[in-house]
C-alpha cells in the first residue's frame, strides 16, 4: 500500500502558485485515473485505486500544518511512515525536475519540515519537484507563493504528468526502482 500525499495550500489564492506544485501532481493523476477524491476523516481529500494498492491524499491545511494532515491520513488509513510519498515543490531543484528520495531533512521548506515533526522521522519518501531556481533578490515565500509564469505553464504541465508516472512506479515497483528510472530521467 502506498499513500502518496500532495503538499500544498487551500483556497484558491494559491490554486496557481508555485507551492501547489504537489498538491497539483495528484489531483491531475486523480483525474486520470477516475479516482474521485472525497473528505477523509481529517483535514484531507482521499481517493483510492485498490488494483494499484495506492491512495492519493490532498490535505486541506496550509503548507505550514502539512505535518497535522498527513499525521490524519497515516491514522486513518493505517499505514506507517514508509509507505507514504510526500510530494512538494522544491526551489533548489531547477524547473522541470524531479527528485525521489527515500528519506531526509526538509531542505528549508516549511510543508516538510511540518510532516518531519508530527511523524517524528526523516524516514519517509518523497517526490520534490523542482520549481527553482530562486531568484537571488525575491525571498523564498514571496516565490514559492507566486504563481508560474506563463511560458513555465509547458514545463509544469510536463512535470505533472512525469510526477504522476513516478508515483505509479513507487506503488507498482517500490522507492529504489523508481529511483533508479525517474532520478537519471528527468533530473537535468
């Protein structure tokens, strides 16, 4: 079983911005897999594909909370730490990447570092998809909170799908396969 849980914030101030990113990444591989997503028994949106033993999770705390929605979902669907992928944004990782991990700190962002603290562990998967790089005169919530530029739309569109195919994998082949393929794939 995997839960593959989509960081990012609600309303739709931020539908757009660069920190949705995530959350953005599964409700489009929702949509393509006809999973509806409906209230959970937290502060989520869950929908789930039993012949794939996955399920997609879309909290509905702002990214700082992450950690309480995701602490929910894990209840919830009784599962532990190493069988979830987070999935977030990252603007150390150039535009158009992608980064599967098996495990680390937070990198600096607050959705994570959330999840990091209410599981008590750095061990648990994650999708970081890059958004970067930061320009060296905005701050970083300025950034991540600003929406994509339209000639980034392509690349995003793009990352959204290839995020979607690496969740796929993780819950067909498990972490270090996918690993092996999407890292070499897409990170340039």
């Amino acid at each position: 079983m995997l839960v593959a849980i989509g960081l990012g914030n609600p309303g739709d101030r931020y539908q757009r911005s660069r920190h949705n990113l995530g959350k953005e990444a599964i409700i489009d591989l929702a949509g393509r897999l006809g999973i509806k997503l409906t209230p959970g028994e937290g502060d989520f949106y869950v929908g789930d594909e039993p012949s794939l033993k996955l399920s997609l999770v879309v909290p509905t705390t702002y990214m700082n909370l992450s950690g309480n929605s995701v602490l929910q979902a894990m209840d919830a669907l009784g599962v532990v730490p190493r069988q979830l992928l987070v999935v977030c944004d990252d603007f150390n990782l150039p535009l158009g990447s992608i980064r599967l991990r098996r495990a680390g700190g937070d990198g600096g962002h607050k959705g994570l570092a959330s999840v990091i603290y209410q599981l008590g562990t750095i061990d648990f998967p994650r999708l970081r998809l890059g958004i970067g790089p930061l320009p060296s005169d905005v701050e970083a919530e300025e950034f991540v909170l600003s929406d994509f530029a339209e000639e980034e739309l392509e690349i995003v569109a793009d990352v959204i799908r290839t995020a979607g195919e690496a969740i796929l994998s993780v819950a067909a082949d498990g972490i270090h396969k996918a690993m092996n393929a999407f890292n070499r794939r897409i990170d340039a």
